[in-house]
C-alpha cells in the first residue's frame, strides 16, 4: 500500500469537501482492512459435518465444525480418542470432503472439488504427517522423500538433490537406503515429515506426530515443527501431549465432532 489512502482521495478528488473525503478515507481503510484480514485467513470452515455411512449406521464424526486458521499460526488440535481429529485434519489437508458445509482454502472453495482438483492443490499447498506414518514399505528412505516431487513431475536429479537435502536437515543422511522396517520409530516418523515438507507446502498437518515416540525424539520433531513455523509457515499438530500442545499459539479443543465453545484458547 505504497500511498496513503488520505493523501489518494486528495490527488483524485480534489474537489471533494473535507467531510465526504473523511467518510470516503474511513471507507477505504475499512476496506483495506477486511481485505488483510481475508487474506490472512488460510483456512476457513463453515458449519463441516461428516458423516461414515456403515449400512445400517451412520456415524457423525464431525457435526457443524466452524475454524478459522490465520497464515502463519502454530495451532494444535486436542480432543479424546473417537472426537473427530483426524477426520479434521483429512478434510483441512484435502485429502476428503466433507458431507456438507464449506471449507475455504486461501480463500479457494475446495469442500465440492473434485478429486484430481483437490489433490493438485493438496500436492501445491500442504504437507501431512499421517498418524501411522503411511511410508511405502517397499521402497527405501530417499525413494519415499522424493515421492510427492515424482507426483509434482519433478526430474529426478533434482528431486534426488532436494530429496537428499531435506533428510539431511532431519538428521536421517545416513540411512537413505533403509527400508521404514529398518527404521525406529523416531526415525520412520521423520522420513515421514522429511515427506511432508519436501515440496516446500506453506501448510504443515501433523496427526499425532510424537505420539508414539520417547521424550528425545519426541523433542526433536517439536524442534523441526518449531523451526517450520518460525520460517513463517502455517503449523497445525493433533495431539494428545498438553506439553506438545503448549508449545502452540492456540488450542482448539473438539468433543464428539464438535469444536468446543470457549475452549479456543489464545
Ligand atoms: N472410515 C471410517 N468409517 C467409519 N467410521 C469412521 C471412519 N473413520 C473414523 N470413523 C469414526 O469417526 C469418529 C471419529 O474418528 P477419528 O479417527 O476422526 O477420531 P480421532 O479423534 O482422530 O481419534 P484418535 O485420537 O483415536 O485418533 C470415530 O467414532 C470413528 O469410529
Ligand atoms: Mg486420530
């Protein structure tokens, strides 16, 4: 906003009186203003409900959820085993819709997109650290990385490159050839972040990530989310640790697929 909005009015209307060239000055900020706080809204969630249809069941897993994520924000995602978590966090990270309601994506409605949209602004935008991992058992640590680059139609020099330096900053360049059986589990969970983050997502979804992890290497995957954030990054974690949840910005607490009033706390 390189002019002031005063000064704008001024040069193109200058015969305006001085009170219509307040109001039209108090407009614009206003506008300005809604306009900022649109764009910093990442993600945006009306009234979400998804239902499992099991024949004769339905199961509500989510029922009227309505967020706001700010660009930027490190926000963790509590809530008892069965709440509806990582039914969430499939749908924020596109890799489900929803039965009904809206979901905004920097501002682009993804809830009725179709498949291969949705998955193309998945692989552009957002990196999932799934609760069980999800790592190919079949292929070895560098092969595993370089997977969402092959999906972008990177050439595989430098999705070898890209994908050896990455592993290198989560400490695993010396186990590029093992298979994820071959692997602790600290290790497997970050190859899998290692997956997550290697196409550079702005969005990072993390279901459960030290859940299964000692305290050391639960510390040390705190310290990569940590340092993701700081580079300005959009963090968002499940977790069931108060100590993980600590470290965010903001608690967003769900019971029985239902965002939990005044339990989002600042
Ligand atoms: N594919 C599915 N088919 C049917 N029901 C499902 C399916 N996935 C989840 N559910 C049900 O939806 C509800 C929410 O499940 P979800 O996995 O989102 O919970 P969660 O909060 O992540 O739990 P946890 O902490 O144990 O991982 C549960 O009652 C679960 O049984
Ligand atoms: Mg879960």
């Amino acid at each position: 906003m390189g002019l002031e909005p005063g000064l704008a009015l001024r040069i193109y209307f200058p015969t305006q009186s001085l009170n219509t060239r307040f109001m039209l000055t108090i407009s614009l900020r206003s506008i300005v203003w809604l306009l900022w706080i649109k764009l910093m809204e990442i993600i945006k969630t009306d009234r979400l409900v998804k239902d499992y249809d099991l024949g004769k069941i339905k199961v509500r897993a989510l029922d009227g959820v309505d967020i706001v994520i700010e660009s930027g924000e490190f926000v963790a995602i509590m809530g008892p085993s069965g709440s509806g978590k990582s039914t969430l966090m499939h749908i924020i990270g596109c890799l489900d819709s929803p039965s009904e309601g809206e979901y905004y994506l920097d501002g682009l409605l993804v809830s009725q997109m179709e498949r291969r949209k949705l998955a193309a602004v998945r692989n552009a935008k957002i990196g999932f650290v799934f609760q069980s991992f999800n790592l190919l058992p079949h292929l070895n640590v560098l092969k595993n990385v370089e997977l969402p680059l092959m999906y972008a139609g990177m050439g595989s020099k430098e999705r070898n490159r890209q994908a050896r330096n990455i592993l290198d900053s989560v400490g695993l360049s010396d186990r590029l050839r093992h298979k994820p059986s071959e692997l602790s589990g600290g290790q497997r969970q970050r190859v899998a972040i290692a997956r997550a983050i290697v196409n550079s997502p702005s969005i990072l979804l993390a279901d459960e990530p030290t859940g299964n992890l000692d305290s050391t290497s639960g510390g040390d995957i705190l310290e990569i989310f940590g340092q993701l954030h700081r580079q300005g990054n959009t963090v968002i974690i499940v977790t069931h640790d108060p100590n993980v949840a600590e470290r965010a910005d903001r608690i967003i607490q769900i019971y029985d697929g239902k965002i939990s009033d005044g339990d989002i706390l600042g």
